[in-house]
C-alpha cells in the first residue's frame, strides 16, 4: 500500500489505493491512518494521500520514574546510552507521579510526538494499565519493564525464579550455619501486592523448603513494607525484634534491597546481626556495598543488572517497529550475588 502512494504522481484517495492494492477500503482506511501516524504519508485536506520523506531515525519513548534509587537511575543512564549508540531518537518522560492524570498526561505526549515504540517502567502497576491503554489505542507497540502488563512485550525479571533462588541461599545458609535450626521466615512485602509480588514470594518459599524440608505455615511472617523505603522496612522489623526473643534466628528475605538494608539497619540497632540471615533482591549499589561489608548480614542479592538493559530494549524495540516476530516475554540473566563472586562482576570502587 505504502509503495502504491509513493508511485503515485499525484494524491490519491482511499478508493483508488483500494483499487491498486486490491485491498479492502475499510483495511485501506486503518492502514493509511497508522502509515499517517508515523509520519510515511500526509493527508491533505481534499482526504487524499501522498508519500511523505521517510524518517531516517527511529523515535522511541522511555516513561518511567528517572529517579529515586539506584535501580531507576541505572536503567535511564543505561537506555539513554544505548539510544545514543543505536541512532535512535529518545523521548525520556518522567512519570514519577503517582496519580492517574500524571500517566494520561505522559501517554498523550509520547502519542502527539509520534514515537515508533514505546519502553516504560510503572512501578504502581494500576498505572500502567492506563498508560498502556492509550498506547494500545494509538496502535503504538511498548515494551513494559518489570511489570507485566496486557497489550505489551515483558522485559524483566523471571520473579518465581528469581524468588526461588534466594530462598536456596537462604535455605542452604540455615542448613550449613545453623544446622537448619531457626526461628521464623521474615518475608518482606511491599504494601501494594501484584503478581511480581506472588511469583516472588511462591518462589522464596519453594527455595527454602527445597532445602530444608516442609516448613509449618505458622513460622513464616508476612511484614508490610513500602518497596522503596529503606524507612518503612526499618520500622517493621525493629518492632519485630522487640516482640522476639534474643536468640531466635530470622531468616529474613527482602522484596528488593532497600527492604533488606531496612531490616539490616534495625538489626544493627538491636545488636542482634547473629541471629539473622537477610538476602535481598536487585543487586542495587546499597545491597552491593553491604555485600562488600566483611561479615555482614546481608548474605547476598538477586542481580539482575538494569545498567546492562539499554541495549536489549532499544533492539527490542527496534524488531517491534520492524515487525519482527518476538516473543511475548524476555527475561533479565539471573545470578546470586555474594561475596565469593561480588568483586567479578561488582569490583570494590567501581561506582557502576
């Protein structure tokens, strides 16, 4: 259809490219409005079509909040790098607000610039709904990270196994430190569950009975904390603490890092680092410089290596527009960070 407008000498109607092609003229009408979407023709005001010059630069949109952790922060820096590497344009929005206008806002701006493909990162997974909605209706192809999302391709974690494999460290730290003899299994939670969430939780505990055997639903300890506060974990575990008598070992498995280094400090302020075992989520640069610390609680972190997935979303994204087949969901490369393995892929000093 596209090569039909640009041989033709002059506009043509969606009834003479329906002649053309052979193509239906209902077809004919949304085809040319995705082609006049991303700026291959231009309509003028009689309703007929001309080829338009063919962007030589892809534009691709990145939403998602840019800053707050380290986790966010490496993933811009990342995406950024790679665009610029790739030749393609970046529109970067930051959607650190937490309300349904914010997103709507953000998604309309992507749609008005004409961006091929969109990436974008949502945090509160309700959000994401509503902007990938209004991708999905201006026929935008986007790529969610770390939370899936209906409509689009999944770049992330594999949280069941991500889950599961922290709770093999754990497990197998009980078993060779404390000959499998322990108090309770503290499970860190953010306030608002979603399905990462479950996976990531299902998966801790099957890890940790793999190891140790059945374990008694009455001895795990579900604890409310908000995901990116170091704060809020503090506070759950040190009231924890204070309700548990000195003596009693904790293993203590963290939704991310901020969780884990939460409960790590209240530890501390107890004095009571020998009775826990703590492994956190994401490799974060506060997990990984805990894991530097000689003796620290915190045994090890789930790396995922957000400073590494610019490169595979730009190509992602660049199959999408290319309509490439890809598949529904891409995992991130898993590996258990700790301190036998931290100085390979993490060297002390080294601020990436």
């Amino acid at each position: 259809m596209l090569e039909a407008v640009e041989r033709a000498p002059a506009p043509v109607s969606i009834q003479e490219i329906a002649r053309l092609t052979g193509v239906q003229r209902l077809a004919v009408y949304r085809i040319l409005a995705t082609l006049e979407h991303r700026g291959y023709v231009l309509r003028d005001d009689g309703k007929r079509y001309r080829a338009a010059s063919r962007r030589r630069r892809l534009r691709f949109g990145y939403v998602a909040p840019l800053s707050g952790n380290a986790f966010r922060e490496d993933l811009a820096r990342s995406l950024r790098d790679a665009a610029e590497q790739g030749g393609v344009d970046l529109l970067m929005l930051d959607n650190a607000d937490r309300d349904v206008d914010a997103a709507t806002k953000n998604a309309e701006k992507l749609i008005e610039a004409r961006v091929d493909a969109v990436i974008f990162f949502q945090p509160v997974e309700s959000l994401g709904h509503v902007v990938a909605d209004r991708l999905f209706c201006a026929h935008i192809p986007f790529i969610t990270i770390e939370r899936p999302i209906q409509g689009g391709i999944y770049f992330g974690a594999n949280n069941y196994q991500a889950g599961k494999m922290a709770g093999v460290v754990l497990g197998q730290f009980a078993k060779a430190d404390w000959k499998a003899r322990f108090y309770r299994i503290v499970l860190l939670e953010p306030e608002q569950t979603n399905t990462n969430v479950h996976a990531r939780i299902t998966g801790v505990l099957l890890g940790i009975r793999s190891v140790l055997g059945e374990i008694e639903d009455a001895r795990i300890v579900h604890l409310e904390a908000a995901a990116g506060q170091v704060e809020s974990s503090h506070r759950a575990v040190a009231l924890l603490l204070k309700k548990t008598e000195r003596g009693k070992r904790l293993l203590i498995s963290g939704f991310n890092d901020l969780c884990a280094v939460g409960a790590l400090r209240a530890v501390r302020e107890a004095g009571r680092e020998n009775d826990v075992a703590i492994v956190g989520q994401n490799a974060a640069r506060e997990g990984r410089e805990e894991i530097h610390r000689t003796g620290s609680r915190l045994i090890a972190s789930i790396a995922y290596f957000p400073e590494k997935y610019g490169m595979r979303l730009v190509q992602l994204a660049t199959d999408l527009v290319a309509g490439r087949q890809v598949p529904p969901a891409i995992y991130t490369s898993h590996v258990v960070l700790d301190r036998r393995n931290i100085e390979f892929y993490y060297p002390r000093g080294d601020a990436s």
